[in-house]
C-alpha cells in the first residue's frame, strides 16, 4: 500500500495511506487519487509531498 505525506506551506503536515497516484500541477497544489474507486483529491498550498510504498520500504528494512 502507498501513502502520500504532503508538507503544506503553513507549516502543517498529513499523511493520507491507499494512495495510487499524485499529480503536481504546480503553484503549490497537486492532485492525489485513492481508494479502489480511485477518487481524486485536491491539496492546496503545498510545499512538497512524496509517496511512500509499504512493500518497499519494509523490503529495505525502513519500517
């Protein structure tokens, strides 16, 4: 499973897990799909965000 942790501009930070993919439009917003239904969300004032894969990282010994 995937999740994305985006790190916004004021400071704040989520993490958002079933994650399938991202899209950066620029100016500080993107665009993250999730579920099996694969919805799309939207993130506003963002700074930078990056996608973590469970399987990979537990593969490395990260978790």
């Amino acid at each position: 499973m995937k999740s994305i942790v985006i790190h916004y501009k004021d400071q704040t930070s989520e993490q958002v897990d079933n994650v399938h993919e991202a899209i950066d439009h620029g100016d500080g917003e993107i665009s993250y799909f999730i579920g099996s239904g694969f919805t799309r969300y939207h993130a506003l004032g963002v700074e930078r965000f990056v996608i973590i894969d469970a399987a990979i990282s537990k593969a490395l010994g990260e978790e």
